[in-house]
C-alpha cells in the first residue's frame, strides 16, 4: 500500500499538491470570497493549498510535524513550536470543511513530535524547550480530541493521553517552586536563558489545557489546579485588575514585581478561551465568576487588538518588520480561539462573531500578492497586500493566519468540541505523562499505578485538595 511516508507516497503526495493546484481559483483583485458557505469552503481550500507548500515534513529526508527551522540553525524562519501550531490549525480546518487532503499529513507529523516518552519533550528539542513550546504540542493533541479528529494507530498514543501528559508533565513538582508564589517558568532548563522569567503564556497554556481536560473527561482534579492556576495570573497582576488587559510576565528575581507590560493578542485569546471551557464546565457558572472572566477578557481583547474591528498586533504591527516570526502567526489562534469560546459560551457568540466576520473579510481581501495573485500578507487593516519579506519571513505564519480566519467563519455550522459524554471517541491515559515527571532530563521512572493505588489515589485527592495541598504521587486522572 502506497503511504505518505514511502518514497513513493512523498512523490505522489506532492504530484497531488501540484496538479491541485493547477485546479484552485486564485484570488481576484479583491481577495478572496468569503460572502457565502460555498465560497468560505473554496476559499479555504485554496488558503489549506498554499500554507501546505511551507511544510516540508512529508517531503524524503525532511523532519515531519515541523515548518522550516530553526532561526539559530539557518534552516528557516520557525521554531519548533509553530509546527505544532501548524498541525492544530489544519486539524481545525478539517473540523469545520470537511477536507480531508492533509489528516495523514497531520497524523504522521503530529506522532513523529511526541518523544520516547510520549509527551512532546523530543530529545532533539529539550535542550532549548520551553513550558509553552511543549503547550502548544498538547493544545493540539487535545484539539484532535475534542473536533473527533481520526484516531492515531492502536499501538501509537492516541490525542486525549497526550494532551494529559502535557498536563501531568507540567502540574509536576518540578515544575513549579515558591518564587512569585507559584507559577511555571517559562523555560524547563535550569541553563536556558528565560528560566528566570515566569511570563503568561506558559501558564495560560497549562490553565487552558486543564479547563479543558476537565471538560471533556469530567475530572474534578483538572479544574481544581485550572482555576489556581488563573487566579496565580490574576494575583500576580499580569491581569489587570482594572482594565483586563494582560501582560507579559516577570522575573523571579524581582518575585514577578516588575512586571512586562507588553500586551500580545494570543495571551488574552488562550485566556478567554480556557475561561469559557471553564464556563461550560461548570454548566452556567452560577456564581458568575467565569461568566464574568470571559466578558471582560473579551471586552479588553476586542478593545485593545480589534481597534477597527480588524485583528491588529498592537506590539508591532505599527510599524513593518517589528514582528518577529512568532508574533506573525497571533492573528490565526486569535480568531480559531475566539471563535471556539463563542461555541462554549454561547453568550458572547454576538459580541464576536461579528468582529470574527469583519477581520476575515479584512484578511481575505489583501491575499492578491505573488506569482499566484494570491498570496497573503501581515497588515489586514491597510487594505492592501505587504509582502511578508517586509518582515523577513517566507510567509507560513501570515498564511496560517488567513487560513485560520476564513475557515473560522463556519464555526456556527461545526460540532462544539466533543467531550467523553458526548460523543467524544479519543482514548486517555491516566498514567501519561507520569513516567517523565517535570524534567525531561530525570531519569528516575515513576512506579506504575495500580488498581488498588488508583483507589486510595481517589481518596487522597479529594482530601487533599480540600486542604489546598497537591501531592503529586497520589493525583488519579480519569479518562
């Protein structure tokens, strides 16, 4: 049988690239159409088309999951965490079209990424790995789970055990200490430049995974540590008390006081987003608490990277080539995470999807550039295509981006994210994740759990959250 993976497979996978694209409209003078369901499909189809050609991974003697990189090396423009972010913005373009064109593509690149271990902390990576870059693997594991994306091969991890191990890794002692009275680090390495700064975004990554794995599998020990792990946020003032705006982070030396208050249009969507799973989770929130967290995240992020009801970078997007790579890809989680909150929290679905509607048109409308007519640009709110070489990059993020926000536009006609009760069809594990702990240089193994400690783990979880205590040995996570 011919695979992506064989030489064959490769050559036919990318003959089918080629001849498809002989077959795809390119965009008028006007950009893309996106006015009707039939057009934001074809639309889309095309922006999945053209965002493909800047992943190597299916190609022979390339690496699978990852966009060309890293900077350091001379090999691209992307670090290892936007192959990640690759792979769950395709796995969300296959939720809301239908197109099926890339699932082995995914699967394949996801799987290679996962590590001996199992829990995205691949050998040739831990050396320079970050809290989010290993987050942002486990965002898109669960993802897979909750848009029912096809299940991995039985004897390979499946989506809901590697989200959980991203989890478990991340909730382990090692991670976390007293500095700033809690929180993770941004990096894992003691050596790593950065192991000093405790910033938003690893930490949002680990309360948004955790909201929503106690969503879908209804485990109570999920939510406990997703709602510490905000209210650390909140409390350390890298949310405003005032005016929700979000920040970026501080450092351990100055317990987290001298705050940086640069403010990126990703921190304040992971944040919403998980806020609104924790919402659902809690079936209304009676209380309000996170009805009231997702109203005024949304509130400052509308306010602050939607002046014009456009997505806007405020750090950079002022002035070109003052975005790095990174930052240039914002824009598309911004759009994919909102859209997802005005799923689960169906209350705010008037107050964003409109903005949603409006940026897309936006983004759409400037892809004219290229040889194609129709490659995307950064600036949507200029109204006309800037080539991506104005900030130095091949372009994957800025396509990334439109793809994410034309497809996003059929989020009323998609499924909300599946749950173990409703229909949810990925496999968890309990134990993933445990075998690494913290560190992904320990070599100490845990010792398996067993029926009987899976019981008394039951037990001692609930007694000890009650007493706001967390012992790692003796946390059961359900399926």
């Amino acid at each position: 049988m011919t695979t992506i993976t064989s030489p064959r497979g490769v050559r036919w996978f990318t003959a089918l690239l080629v001849a498809t694209g002989c077959l795809l409209p390119a965009a008028n003078a006007q950009g893309y159409a996106v006015d009707t369901p039939d057009n934001i499909r074809a639309s889309a189809k095309t922006l999945a088309y053209d965002t493909m050609l800047f992943y190597k991974g299916n190609q022979s003697g390339e690496i699978p999951g990852i966009l060309p990189g890293p900077p350091s090396d001379g090999k691209g423009d992307y670090y290892w965490w936007e192959g990640g972010a690759l792979m769950g913005t395709v796995v969300d373009y296959w939720h809301l079209t239908g197109d099926t064109t890339y699932n082995d593509v995914v699967i394949q690149g996801i799987l290679h990424q996962v590590g001996d271990r199992r829990d995205f902390q691949p050998l040739n990576y831990t050396a320079s790995l970050g809290n989010d870059d290993q987050g942002f693997w486990g965002m898109t594991a669960m993802l897979a789970a909750e848009n029912k994306f096809p299940n991995p091969p039985d004897d390979q991890p499946q989506w809901l055990a590697l989200a959980q191990a991203v989890w478990a890794t991340q909730a382990a002692p090692e991670r976390h200490d007293d500095t700033c009275n809690g929180g993770l680090r941004w990096q894992i390495p003691l050596a790593n430049n950065g192991y000093d700064y405790k910033n938003t975004i690893a930490n949002a990554i680990f309360f948004n995974l955790g909201a929503r794995l106690a969503r879908y599998t209804r485990n109570e020990t999920y939510a406990t540590w997703a709602t510490k792990q905000f209210e650390w946020l909140y409390n350390v003032n890298y949310i405003d008390h005032e005016s929700w705006k979000v920040y970026d982070g501080g450092h351990v030396g100055h317990n987290c006081t001298d705050i940086n208050k640069a403010q990126f249009s990703y921190n304040a969507a992971i944040l919403a987003q998980g806020a609104a799973f924790m919402y659902n989770y809690t079936d209304g929130d009676s209380d309000n608490v996170w009805k009231t967290r997702v109203e005024k995240l949304t509130e400052g992020l509308l306010r602050d990277f939607f002046p014009k009801g456009i997505a806007f970078e405020l750090p950079c997007e002022t002035r070109h080539g003052a975005c790095t790579p990174d930052m240039l890809s914002f824009k598309g989680y911004v759009h994919r995470w909102m859209a997802t909150v005005a799923q689960v929290a169906p209350f705010m679905k008037d107050t964003i999807l409109p903005v949603l509607k409006t940026s897309a048109e936006a983004a759409a409308k400037q892809c004219t550039g290229g040889a194609t007519g129709r490659v995307c640009g950064f600036y949507w709110s200029e109204g006309a295509f800037v080539d991506p070489a104005v900030d130095k990059t091949t372009g994957a993020g800025e396509a990334m981006d439109v793809l994410a926000a034309v497809s996003s536009l059929l989020i009323e006609q998609a499924d909300p994210p599946a749950t173990n009760q409703t229909g949810g069809i990925s496999k968890g594990d309990p134990n993933a994740g445990t075998g690494s702990r913290g560190s992904s240089s320990e070599e100490e193994e845990m010792k398996p759990i067993t029926t009987a400690d899976k019981a008394g783990a039951a037990i001692c979880t609930v007694l000890l959250l009650a007493g706001g205590i967390a012992v790692w040995g003796f946390m059961s996570l359900g399926d």
